[in-house]
C-alpha cells in the first residue's frame, strides 16, 4: 500500500493516478489530488521537514520521503 501525499489515504500502487518526482515514485487517490501535488509540490514534500515526529504530529511523514 501506498499513502496519498496529498490527503494522506492509504491506495494500492496500482492506481492510474502516480507520477515519478526526483526519481521516486508518487501515488494519489484521485486525479484532484494529483494536480494539487503537481501544483505545489513544495507544500507536500517539505512540510514540516526537522519536526522529528517520525510522522507522528499529523503530518502524515511527509518529510520522510527527503
């Protein structure tokens, strides 16, 4: 299973709605949360970077990724 970076549901990697971003590979649920991502990605992939929640704080591990 993979996790909507977006709006942090879980989704099999199987869905139609993924695209490859600095070399990894990113799912969303639904068209919607896919263009929100392409359209500020910095929002998604930097939030609360150095937080130390290990993703824990609600931010969905956001910064995990980087």
């Amino acid at each position: 299973m993979a996790v909507d970076i977006v709006c942090g549901k879980e989704i099999s990697e199987d869905t139609r709605y993924k695209l490859s971003f600095e070399g990894e590979w990113l799912y969303f649920c639904s068209e919607e949360c896919m263009k929100e991502f392409v359209e500020n990605p910095v929002e998604y992939l930097y939030a609360n970077v150095g937080c130390g929640c290990g993703g824990n704080c609600g931010c969905g591990g956001h910064h995990s990724h980087y």
